[in-house]
C-alpha cells in the first residue's frame, strides 16, 4: 500500500509540475515557433514527451513530438485570439480554480506538509510558480467554449453520421441496466442521539483540557477518510460542504480554537481550526454518527413489505408508489435512479454496487425485489426495494436503444469540426513562424504557410 501512494504522489507531482520545470536532461532551450505573441520552446514539448514515455503512451514510429507541438500551437493560437478579442479570465477565477487543484493534491499526498516537503516549496510560492499556466489553461477553454458551445446536431445528422461507421467499425455496447428505487430511511431516536453528543461532548472536554484533537480524530472519528489524516480536510472554499458545517467553520477565528457541537446530515462534529486563508480554511474535526437502531430497521422493512405487497399486486404503479412512500430524491423521477458517471439513467455492470447486482442479476425486467439492506449516501443502513425497468444484451449500438450515445459522438465530432474550421481560418489571420526543428512535421492543420 505505501509503494502504490508513494507511486500515485510521485506522478500528481510530476504531472502539476511539469509545465513549470526548466529544460532538463542536456536540452539547449531555443525557440521552435512563434504564434502573435507567444513563444514556443523547445522545453516544453520536450516535457511532455518526457511525460508520455513515463506513462508509457509512446509507441513505436510515432510522431509524437510533431503532435505535441500542434498540440501546443493551437493552444497558443487561441490564447492570442483570447488577447484580440478581450476575453478575460479574473483574478478571483484563477485563484479558486488553484485552490481546488490544490486541494485535490493535497488530498492525494495526505498533508499540506508533505505536499511543501516534496516539492520544497511553501504553497504560496507554488501557486506565485503556477498561476499564470492557470489563468491561460482557463483562458484556453474558454476560448474553445466559445468556439463549441453554440452547437447543436439533428436527428438527421446523428443518423448520417451513424450510417457513415463502417459495419465492422460500430462500438460494441455493454450490457446495461435501468433500475428504480423505493427508500425507507429508519428513524434515529432521540436517546441515541442524545448518547451521541454526550459522547463528543466528552471528546471535546478532553480536547479543552489539553489533549490533541488530531489524535482522538484518529482514534475515535468515524469519518474514515480524514480519520487517517488525524482529523484533517484540508483547504476548502464556501459552497463546499454542508451549510451548518461550513458556517461552524468560518467562524473559528484563531489557530486551534474548536467549535461548539453542530449536526448535519452526516452526524455530530467538533471542528478544529488550523488556518484562515482568504475565502479558505482548513481544519479538522472528529465526526460521531448516531447509529439505527434494530428496532427501527427492522420497522422500516415492515413497511416497505407492504408497499410491496401494493405493487406487486397492481394496486399501485412502482412510479406512483415511489412518489409517495420514498425517502430518496430519485422519487421525483418515477424512483429511477440516475448514474452519476452519465446522468443518464443506465449503468453498466461494473457501476452498480456489487451487492445491489447481485439482487438485479436474478431478476425479470418488470420485477419487483423484496426489501433489501443498503447504506444510503451519509453511511446509514437503510431498506429499500428495487425495481428492474430494463435491462439490454451487450450488443452493436443502434439508434433505436443507444441515440443518445451517438448523439453525443455526432455532437463532439461537430465541435471538433467547428475547432478545426476556426483553427485554420485564424492561422491565416495570425503571425506565425517556425524554426528549423520543426518545419518537416506533418500537421493536421496546415500552420506552415506555402
């Protein structure tokens, strides 16, 4: 386990770092083009060639280098155009997408510590190293959005596009299932809830009376993932969290200072202060979940025996059903649940929990399960029955059951169109020159000027 988190830190590393880096390994920096205003040097298409043979993406023959640089050129030539036209990236814009990015790292690495002890550099000089390739990365997309996001294919389209794959060409699509709900949540009873904040209330005595918080974080939380951290959650900006959780902590003040008792949906927290930056701060906390009793889970079963009695007999449709008696948001939408992945409402094998699969394997299209066990999105045990809607054979995708797949690869082949279109018409509008290096490169784009 410690070899693959070195292995993941070392390439997050690599990977945040690697446009910032010098020319390394004997290379003589020089320029190889010039698009408007920007430069482009040999060291930074060295560097991801460097990166693509590390994760092993090179292959025999390739022109990757030729690649990389159109790669590059197109990115230059849309930031130039990004200047002519005005577009404009704010300073609050570049600042939150480098505190995300960050947190996300940090995330990986475990501390922001270990994240400066790596990288030698404290996360202020980071970021002052950084923020520029932020603001042209955003600058970038947001040209490309601007280019892409107006379009639109018809029906018509999705079929010529789909008659134009070679038969032996079209993808072959898993087998994918459509599956509805009905969620019964048990009730917590007030006496547990009771034992519960008497039990963090006796943490956070502990705490004010000199203990470490990030040692009963590890010993007592039951927030599994930042239990391991001792507690900690590292950086994270408003609108992250859960409301009375977020306002807990931005109203600690003063480094180590902790939080009265606050519940959320998951539980009961303390929360600790470790730092204040900006519209930003990261502490820690220690989370106790009141647990469901076997009484209440054993009601909540009872019920949803009934509610499947009502539909298995025809008294009710599964929708209405859903609509009335579910605890779970998918309620709003006949109880059918919605694949994060896709936002569509079918899942592939691989996408279901296993223990939910191996109810829906043995069923019809059309049954009904009986009650079964579940731990909902907070980590709570909970019943509920399912509802097999459809479920397809691995097969040649059609229009009839996969439009929407290939509506969307008719949709991004018209953006790549589009890019391509807007690419070659502003190279004839914009200064570019090339050096020697490059100038035999076999380009899609034609950015050599005959």
């Amino acid at each position: 386990m410690q070899k693959l988190q070195k292995a993941i830190f070392l390439i997050l590393i690599f990977l945040f770092i690697v446009f910032q880096s010098k020319a390394q390994n004997g290379v003589i920096d020089q320029v190889v083009a010039i698009v408007g205003g920007n430069i482009i040097k040999a060291s930074d298409i060295e560097q991801q060639y460097n990166q693509m043979k590390i994760q092993g993406n090179l292959k025999s023959g390739d022109n990757a280098k030729c690649s990389i640089l159109e790669n590059i050129l197109v990115s230059k030539l849309m930031l130039n155009q990004a200047k002519v036209d005005s577009v404009n990236v704010s300073d609050e814009q570049v600042e939150s997408e480098l505190e995300r990015r960050l947190r996300y790292y940090i995330a990986q690495v475990g501390s922001k510590e270990k994240f400066e002890e790596y990288y030698k550099k404290s996360i202020n000089e980071f970021k002052d190293e950084f923020r520029d390739n932020i603001r042209n990365q955003m600058l970038v997309q947001m040209m490309e959005g601007n280019i892409t996001d107006s379009k639109k294919v018809t029906p018509n389209e999705v079929k010529k596009f789909y008659d134009e794959i070679p038969a032996d060409s079209i993808p072959l699509i898993n087998a994918e299932y459509e599956i509805g709900q009905i969620v019964r949540q048990p009730a917590i009873s007030k006496a547990e809830k009771e034992v519960v904040k008497q039990r963090l209330g006796e943490l956070r005595e502990r705490i004010l009376k000199g203990e470490k918080f990030s040692s009963l974080a590890a010993l007592y939380s039951e927030d599994p993932g930042s239990a391991k951290r001792s507690g900690e959650l590292g950086l994270f900006g408003r609108g992250e969290m859960f409301p009375e959780f977020e306002a807990a902590a931005f109203n600690l003040k003063t480094a180590d200072e902790v939080s009265n008792i606050i519940e959320t949906k998951a539980g009961y927290h303390i929360l600790q202060l470790i730092e204040r930056r900006g519209d930003f701060v990261n502490v820690r906390h220690i989370l106790l979940m009141p647990k469901v009793s076997p009484y209440e889970l054993q009601k909540a079963k009872f019920y949803l025996d009934s509610i499947y009695s009502i539909v298995n007999d025809s008294a009710m449709n599964f929708e209405k059903a859903a609509l009335k008696f579910s605890d779970d948001p998918s309620k709003n939408n006949g109880g059918i649940m919605v694949n994060p992945n896709s936002g569509n409402s079918k899942f592939g094998a691989e996408e279901i929990d296993p223990s939910l699969f191996f109810v829906i394997d043995k069923m019809k299209v059309g049954d009904i399960s009986k009650p079964i066990i579940m731990n909902d999105n907070d980590g709570k045990q909970a019943y509920r029955i399912v509802y097999l809607k459809s479920r397809s054979s691995a097969h040649r995708a059609n229009l009839k059951d996969d439009y929407d797949k290939i509506q969307n690869a008719t949709l991004e082949r018209a953006k790549a169109d589009a890019v391509k279109k807007w690419i070659n018409d502003k190279i004839g509008k914009t200064y570019i020159k090339f050096f020697d290096n490059y100038k035999d490169c076999k380009f899609e784009n034609e950015w050599v000027k005959k």
